[in-house]
C-alpha cells in the first residue's frame, strides 16, 4: 500500500461492511462491494445511504460486482462466520494480489487459521470491530451505536501495512487501535461479546434489561470468559468488561439477539462454542457459559 488512497474490496456489505464502505468511500478511496447478482446492482445503481447520529444521513457511491476480478490493497472481510465459507469464493485466493491485506471482521476466534490456509500468512490481518449497525435492505444502513471502534492487529503482517490502513479508517471517522499480539486482539472483544451475545440472545431482551434483571449471570459469565481469554494469552480484564456494559445504551441489542429477531442462522458455535473450545484446552470451568450454550442450542438447533 503507497498511496494514501486505497482500493477497497468489501466482501460482505451488510451492517458492519456497509458502514464501513460508506464511511471509506466517502473519504475518497475506491471501495469495490462484494455480493450477490441483485445486491450488487443495487449498491451499483443507488450507492450506500447511511443513516446515523455520529456521521449523519449521507449516501457514498461505490463500486460493486459478485467477484474480486482485480488485486485490492485491503479485502474486509464482513460476512456472517455461518456463510463463510461460501463468500469466500467471492474473494479467489490470488485476486486479493500479492501486497493485500485480508482483515476479517468477524465474531469469534477461529476464522483467523481458515483464512490464512487460503490466502497465505503475511496477508491475514485479523482485526475486530465494536459497533452496532444493522442492514435495513440492501445498501441501507442504520449506525446505532454512538462510536465504531476497530482492533487491528496481525502477527505476519509489517507495521507499516496496518499503519496505513489504521490511518485510512481514522480519516474515515472510524477509532483505531493497532495492536502486538493477535490473542490480545481477539479475546478483548470475545470477553465483552460472549456474554453480551448468549444473554441477550437466551433471554430475548436488550442489554439494559440484562444487567438489571439478570446481573449475577451477567458478572459470572464475564468472570469466566475472562478467564479464558487470560488463558488464552491475553489480559482481559472481567471489571472493565462490565464498566463497559454499564456505559452502553440500555437499549442495545446484540447481533445474535438480531438474527433471532430476523430469522437467520446463529453464530452460536463460532462464539459460544468457541469458548466453549478453548476453556477446555485451557483446563478453565465455565459452568454458566456451557449451560447458556446448551439451551441456545436445544431452542436453536443447528446453530
């Protein structure tokens, strides 16, 4: 990456990859959306309106086709863990060109190994991302959350490549943090998300209602998954985990708590049993955790 404008691949345009092409091609870096023959068209067509209290309504034109056909200095990867597997082959493993980074964008701690057995490990730049913004159709996006906060990191990847990204995404409007240490990146969201994520979702309501009517479970759960994020190698902090919750909109609601609400496909096994994974390798018990997981998958099953 030598130019201060980008080129952008967004595999994924939905809530959390929409906003973030909107928000880079508003900044004037060419932003190419990956997707489906009919979303494709519409994002072509119509662009991204965005509309959010932090950025205000706008609408940014982007570029769009169901496949990567040229190389891109970055590819954000922003699907679902569930589809995965299928939109990758939006993204061929020699399109992203030599100097790509590959940044996923996903929920758990997994995805990072799959994705460097297909593009190589000096591309693979993990990253995680703390917002809430829904897809309200196809290139309408609703930003809810009053900040949009990303963790860069990657282990194989040169400083200077994840500086200039960083920088990129903080022209943007975007709050970036590049970190040492992929674990450290990882698990500092997993330790706030898992139990945001199986609370919400197991009971159906928002967070406000979680810390108030549930807050033994809710202080245990993010007991043990900080425990295994320490575990784990990174020094997440179960205090500072529910300072955050306690700071958060009452009426925030968690991407699995919303693909409930929608009907989609769970991200049960790349959180929960995620976490479930790795207590067990770590030799850390986590009672709470292993019930919430069962329930949701006897109410959800296939998830």
């Amino acid at each position: 990456m030598t130019n201060d404008d980008l080129t952008v691949a967004v595999l994924g345009p939905g809530g959390v990859g929409g906003l973030l092409a909107a928000l880079l091609a508003r900044a004037g870096h060419r932003v190419i959306c990956l997707a489906g023959d009919a979303s494709a068209r519409t994002l072509r067509d119509r662009g991204i309106r965005v509309r959010s209290d932090r950025f205000g309504d706008f609408t940014a034109r982007v570029e769009a086709d169901t496949e990567l056909r040229e190389p891109a200095d970055v590819v954000l990867v922003a699907v679902k863990h569930t589809s995965l597997d299928a939109a990758l082959e939006r993204v061929p493993a020699t399109a992203p060109g030599e100097n790509a980074l590959v940044v996923p964008l996903l929920n758990g701690v997994e995805h990072p190994a799959a994705l460097r057995e297909r593009y190589g490990d000096s591309r693979v730049a993990p990253a995680v991302i703390r917002v809430e913004s829904t897809r309200l159709a196809p290139g309408v996006i609703e930003h809810g959350s009053p900040f949009v906060e990303v963790d860069l990191t990657g282990d194989a990847v040169s400083q200077d490549r994840l500086d200039r990204l960083a920088g990129a995404l903080e022209w943007a409007g975007v709050r970036v943090r590049v970190l040492d240490g992929e674990a450290a990146a990882l698990w500092s969201k997993m330790a706030f998300l898992a139990p945001f994520a199986l609370l919400t979702t197991r009971y159906g309501a928002p967070l406000g209602v979680i810390r108030s009517e549930h807050r033994e479970e809710l202080v245990s759960l993010v007991e043990e998954t900080a425990a295994v994020g320490r575990a784990s190698g990174a020094a997440t902090d179960a205090a500072a985990a529910l300072a955050r919750y306690d700071a958060f909109p009452p009426e925030m609601k968690s991407s699995m708590q919303r693909d409930v609400e929608a009907g989609r496909p769970l991200e049960l096994d790349a959180i929960g049993g995620a976490l479930l994974r790795a207590a067990e390798r770590n030799g850390v018990e986590v009672p709470v955790a292993a019930r919430l997981v069962a329930e949701l998958g006897r109410s959800f099953p296939g998830s």
